[in-house]
C-alpha cells in the first residue's frame, strides 16, 4: 500500500516535471531558431533588398519594412477605436442587459479565428470597396481582427479602477469627463497600453489573413503607397518553409523567424516590465 | 468658446458615437459574412454540405461539395491537441498556483506567456524542419505531415491558454478553503485533489472550452503540416485537411462570386459559429463563477 505522502511526492513531481517540459519546449524553439537561423542574420541580411535569384545575396529588409508599415497601419485603425469603445461602454454605456451582451459578444469576438477576419477582408475590403491586394487592405484587415482583443484589454483596465475614485471626483464638482480624464485614465493607461502592445505583436506574426490582402514574396521596391502590394516577415518565411526550392530556403527560413522572434520577444518583454512596475505601484 | 455644459455634451457625444459605429462594423463583418455564405444553400442542400464526404469542387462534370471530412480532420487535430495539452495544462496550472514557490511563479508565468507570443508560422516551420521528420521516423512513415505531428504542435500552442486560465482559476480560490482542509488532516495533494479541484472544476472546463477554441481555429500550423490531403481520414497517421487549411488554400484561385467561393464563405461561417459557441459557453461559465463566488 502506498501511503498518502509518497502518492503526494510522486504527483508533485509529475506536475513539476510537466512544468519543466512547457519550459524546456519553449527554450528548444528558441535554440531551434537561434542555432539554425543565427548563421545568415547579419547586418547585410537586415539591410539589404530581397534578391529572388540567389536568394544568399540578399537581405529581407522589404519584408521586416513591410511588417513595421502593417504594424504602423494597424495601429491606427484599432487602437484609437479600440480605446474610444471601451470608454463607451464602461463610462458612458448604461449599464443594462445590452450593454452586457455587448460585452459579452466583443470578448468572443476576439476569439474568433484569424483566417475568419482574413476572407471577410478579402471580400470586403479587397474585392468589395476595390483597394485590391494592398497594405491598406492588410492593414484594415488586421484592424478588425485587433479590435475585439484591444477593446476587452482596455475594458478591463477600465473596470479595474476603483468606483471610489470616481465618486470622490464627482463629489468635488468634476464634471464627467473630467473624472474619466483625471481620474480613471491615468490609472489604467498602462493597463489599457500593454493591451495594445500586445494585441500589436500578435497580429504582427499573423500570416493567414495577409496571405489573402496582399502580402506578397517578392516585389523588387518598397511599398511607396498604402495601396501597394508588400513583403512581410510571417508571409516570407512561410513561403521560404513550404513552396521555395533553393538549398538554402531552411535556413533564410529559419534567420526570418529568428528576427520575427526577437521584435516580438522584445515587445512582450516590454510589457512584462511594464505590468511589473503597475504591479509595483498600485496599492488598492 | 463653449461653456463646460456643450463640451461635456460634445465629448459624450464623440465617444458614444465611435463606440456604436465600432460596434457596428464589428457586427457588419459577421453579418458581411453570413450574407456570402448563407447563399452556398441555395444551390447545395444542407445535408449534401455538412454530410458529404466528398470536398472536390473543381472536379469536372461534377463537383461535389461535402465537407465532413473537412470537419473531421478539424475535429481529430483539435482532439489530438487536447489529449496532449489537458494534462500537462493542468499538472503546470496546479504547480504553478499550488506548489512553485513566488519567485518561481514570478519567473515561469511570462515563460508561458512567451509561448503563447511565438507566431504559429514560427512553430509551423519547427513542425516541418523538426518534429514531422522525426515522427516519421520513429512510426515508420513516408513523411510525418499528418493529423498527429499537427496535433502536437497545435497542442503546444493551446498549452498557455489552458496553464494560465486554469491557474487563475485555482489562485483565486479562498484559503479558507485550503485551510480547512489542511486543518482536517489532508495531505496537500488530498486537499488540492478533494477540495481544490472540485470547486475549481468549471472554470478548469472554460479554460478547456477556451482552448479547444484556438485550437479549431489555427490555420498556418495545420497548413504547414497536417498534410493537407482531401481524402477521408481514418487514423491520426493520415494526413488530414481541417476546415482553416482548405479555406487558405483554395480562397486565391476560386472565381469571385461563384459558387465554389461562396462555398469557403460558408465553412468560414461554420468556423465562425463553432469558435463562437465555445467560446461563449466559456465564457458564461466564467461568469457565473464571478458571480457564484464573491468571497
């Protein structure tokens, strides 16, 4: 018979070793690219043109661009709407059965899959409003897609600010928009910023819904206008991984993750260190 | 100049007016949706659509317009995940929130978080230059893009949400309750296993539901690597093609408007309502939790 302490010994290390295992499946993707990418990351590598022919002469520099435009574009489109709709509907919405549902529906919104928003682009703004394949398409795309997640992170910062705080600038005089600028603002806007940080790195990595507004492999200038079609980084490197035949696609492939890796890493890393000193400061 | 009274008007107008037309967009977009693919029925019957076993719309003479095996292939990936992630979700959840020490759980919470940041292209590209060729391998396959190496893969990327939902889960349940039993003469692992899990158990379901909901949705990773194959598969070693992977590849060659684009339209519709309902039912379980428990 086994006793209990011995059955708890062996559970625990069965749930520390699981724990160890998410870890070491993390730093193995990590070296995975490090070691098989690192090799052809070089500033020639960053800086330079794409060259098609001998892919080793060039650099992926249109596709790390074309990733900061789409970063750039997306953030105009969701995050000043993203922001202003969660004040609506924690400050200025009644809180009534609708307002809830529409809460509700927005948190699952932001579930929904990528490749959904990324045919409804295509339809919508590619086809239907005519802006064809193009970095304002991709950008608008990836917009929508960011809505949900900006709006339910900038809510809940929203929300996590006392009532009391509030109150106490009402009952001084304030009038509503004073409070919300005085006192509810600044107390969630680190909150309401990592939300953006975040909702941004991700939609940065994601590759279905471009595959279909635009993003394209190889165009030989950089975009000169939001209509044009671009290069970026997720896209190249699923091309590289699957469809290019040169002996040197795995490891272009794996230098391309290993630089989308890094800026998305850094990103995160921000915003750890951001929500650490939130953490640090708040006291109620 | 206004006076405070117009200002205060004109501001509450501004974001009551941004925030109904957001909302609006967001529901024009589903409603956009909806409208493209509802209109698949109208030529394809229901049953032909959802039953069919056979998806080859560019057949000639005649196309045939099942997606069964479509949903099945999403089905076995998202089950494979699960049986993978599950355990191991909740082994970390309970280890981070019942026995890692703080700094540990400082230290190993953004690690996970860090999974969940890596693209699924990323992961998509250790599918095919790692784990298929090893898969492969060790079963004794001609190549390893199939429903398993794809299942592990998206098991991994479904790990953060299930460690982290489920660790909320359990951190928020009072101590009273931990002491209780402690105070009865529970060992640790009887308390986390007879009182602890039992009243975390629902949220430790939405955290699931939350899951199965990325999983059914993940396009690059399954495209990369489940093999992509339209036949009907019949166990995990067969490549399978889930309902986002056919939707990514056919999407660029169909003719606009025709009925063979009205038709991704609609299994874009079918993803939609299943990722919804899941993670709806999630979600009202996350809810009534918040409710139920107000300690």
């Amino acid at each position: 018979m086994v006793s209990e302490h011995s059955k708890q010994k062996i559970y625990f290390v069965f749930f520390q070793s699981t724990m160890i295992l998410s870890v070491a499946i993390l730093l193995f993707v990590l070296i995975f690219i490090f070691y098989g990418g690192a090799g052809v990351v070089n500033l020639n590598f960053l800086v330079n043109m794409w060259s098609h022919r001998e892919i080793t002469q060039g650099g992926i520099f249109p596709a790390i661009f074309g990733t900061f435009l789409l970063a750039v574009g997306v953030s105009v489109v969701s995050i000043p709407l993203g922001i202003c709709t969660a004040i609506y509907l924690n400050e200025y919405a009644k809180e009534n059965l609708l307002t809830r549902t529409i809460k509700l529906a927005i948190r699952n919104l932001a579930g929904v899959p990528s490749i959904v928003y990324g045919i409804f682009g295509l339809a919508f703004f590619a086809l239907f409003l005519k802006l064809g394949g193009s970095l304002i398409a991709a950008s608008l795309t990836l917009g929508c897609m960011t809505l949900p997640w900006i709006i339910t992170a900038s809510e809940e910062s929203l929300k996590a600010v006392p009532n009391s705080f509030r109150e106490g600038s009402y009952a001084l005089g304030a009038t509503k928009w004073q409070t919300i600028k005085t006192n509810v603002l600044p107390h969630s806007f680190s909150g309401i910023m990592t939300g953006a940080i975040l909702g941004l790195s991700r939609a940065m990595g994601e590759t279905a819904p471009i595959i279909m507004v635009g993003a394209t492999f190889f165009i030989a200038h950089l975009p000169s206008s939001p209509f044009d079609k671009f290069m970026a980084m997720p896209y190249h490197l699923y091309i590289l991984a699957t469809q290019h035949s040169s002996p040197y696609a795995r490891e272009y492939a794996l230098g391309t993750a290993l630089v989308l890796v890094a800026l998305i890493f850094m990103l995160n890393l921000g915003v750890f260190a951001l929500r650490y000193n939130l953490r640090k400061k708040k006291a109620w | 100049m206004f006076n405070y009274k117009t200002k205060e008007k004109l501001i509450g107008l501004f974001f009551s007016t941004t925030g109904i037309m957001t909302l609006l967009i967001l529901i024009g977009i589903f409603a956009f949706l909806f409208v493209t693919g509802i209109h698949t029925f109208s030529e394809i019957t229901p049953t032909d659509f959802f039953l069919g076993e056979q998806w080859n719309p560019a057949a000639y003479g005649e196309p045939s317009w099942g997606i069964l095996s479509l949903i099945i292939g999403t089905l076995m990936m998202a089950f494979g995940s699960l049986v993978m992630a599950i355990p191991m979700g909740l082994a970390g959840a309970i280890y981070l929130s019942e026995i890692a020490g703080t700094k540990t759980r400082e230290l190993l919470k953004p690690a996970i978080e860090m999974i969940a940041g890596i693209p699924s292209v990323v992961l998509g590209l250790i599918g095919i230059l790692f784990l298929s060729p090893l898969i492969s391998q060790v079963f004794g396959l001609s190549h390893g893009l199939n429903a398993l190496t794809s299942s592990v893969i998206v098991g991994i990327m479904v790990l953060p949400t299930i460690i982290s939902i489920s660790e909320d889960v359990l951190t928020s349940l009072p101590n009273e309750f931990r002491e209780a039993s402690l105070a009865l003469g529970a060992t640790k692992w009887q308390m986390i296993r007879m009182t602890l899990f039992p009243a975390a158990l629902s949220g430790i379901v939405a955290a699931i539901m939350l899951g199965l909901g990325r999983a059914i949705g993940e396009t690059m990773v399954v495209l990369m690597v489940a093999g992509n194959a339209m036949a009907m598969p019949t166990s995990f070693f067969d490549p399978v093609r889930p309902m986002t992977a056919n939707i990514a590849i056919e999407i660029k060659e169909v003719v606009t408007g025709s009925l063979h684009y009205e038709a991704l339209f609609a299994i874009g519709l079918v993803l939609f309502v299943m990722t919804f309902i899941v993670n709806f039912i999630s979600d009202i379980i996350i809810e009534n939790r918040a409710r139920k428990y107000k300690w």
